[in-house]
C-alpha cells in the first residue's frame, strides 16, 4: 500500500484538479458520470473511490476494526 501521506496528497490534486476544471468549464453531470476520454474527468470517480477506500482500509486496519 502507498504511504498514508502520499494517498492523501494524492486525493487532494485529484480534488482541486476537479475543482479547477469545475470553475473553468461550470458543472455538468453527464461528463461527471459518462466523461469523454482524455478528460479531466475521464477516470476520476473511480479512481479517486478506489484511493479513498485504501486510505480507509489503513485506517481500520489501524484501529482493528472492520467496515
């Protein structure tokens, strides 16, 4: 698994990644859901889950819980 430290940074320029491209090109919920290739949005909900779950996963495995 990838440093703790690192993941988190990572979802951090995912997250201001999406949101520059949010304030420059406004909202739209069918290229959040269905992008077109090679966008900012092209992989970034799965991608970004798929992070966010393995920081998750650390932080039980930490405390000895299960989710």
């Amino acid at each position: 698994m990838a440093d703790r430290n690192a993941l988190i940074k990572e979802l951090i320029e995912m997250q201001n990644k999406f949101i520059e491209d949010e304030h420059k090109n406004g909202f739209n919920a069918q290229q959040y859901f269905t992008p077109d290739a090679g966008s900012v949005l092209d992989g970034y909900r799965e991608t970004f889950r798929d992070k966010s779950m393995e920081l998750v996963d650390a932080a039980h495995a930490d405390k000895g819980s299960k989710r």
